[in-house]
C-alpha cells in the first residue's frame, strides 16, 4: 500500500483511501481517522481531563453514570452509552447492556462453567459477554 501526505494550509482536513478490497488495514484506518475527531472530556477526583479514545479499555455503565476505563482509573463522561455505541468506531463493541469495549484492549477470553464468555482487558477489568451479543461478538472478533 502506498501512502501520499499533502500538506495545504488552505484546503480541509481529509483522508482519502483507494484499496481493491475492504481489508483489515482499511477499517483501521478508519477508525483512526474517526476517533481523531472525537472529543471526550472526564473527570477524575474533580479534575476534568481530555480522553483520548484509542486509550479506553471499556466504557462502563455503573448507578447511572458512565465511565471510561483507562489503565485502572475511571474517568466519569458525559456521553451515555448508547450515544457512544452511535458515534460507529470501529475498534469498540458492545459486549453487554452495560458495556462497550475497546477490541485492541482485550487481553483474552475465558470459558465459564455456565457456557458464558468472559473477557479479560490487559488492564485486568473483567467483565461478561451476554447471550444476547455473543453472536455480534464472535462476528466482529472473528471467532
């Protein structure tokens, strides 16, 4: 694949892609572009703090608040997570009614007795894939 860069102080921002086929590299540029755009602010013991989204592990729903995971702290936003899930990054996923997460941030997955899926994130957050999103998840995972 090759790559140009133009730099014109005149005209707008914008990635162009030219590929014969949609491929994994493809989408991950894509998802790079779209969560550059992406501005999300939250606080941390009352400092309010800029994320950068390709640093989330997970975003969490918890006593009707939202939280990104960011290594082992949680920063509460704004943003509820539907309206997360509708802004289309490619990296994230939803895996449960509480949670959405990063796909590059998964360390593995582990079978329980019950026949659930549980996730584990490199951070060492765990969390559960439900039966309702299992399908979606083994879909956009490749499994």
């Amino acid at each position: 694949m090759k790559c140009y860069t133009y730099i014109e102080n005149t005209e707008e921002e914008k990635v162009l892609i030219y590929a014969k086929e949609r491929t994994k590299l493809v989408n991950e540029i894509e998802s790079l572009v779209i969560s550059s755009d992406i501005d999300l602010t939250g606080t941390y013991n009352n400092e309010i703090v800029k994320i950068n989204i390709n640093d989330v592990s997970c975003f969490i729903s918890e006593n009707n608040k939202v939280f990104a995971l960011i290594n082992d702290k949680k920063y509460q936003i704004r943003q509820r997570l539907y309206q997360i899930e509708e802004m289309n990054i490619n990296t994230f996923i939803k895996i449960n009614q509480s949670c959405l997460a990063n796909k590059t941030k998964i360390k593995r997955f582990e079978s329980t007795i019950g026949g659930s899926l549980k996730v584990i994130f490199k951070n060492g957050y765990i969390d559960y894939i439900s039966r309702r999103e299992l399908k979606n998840v083994k879909q956009r995972m490749g499994l």
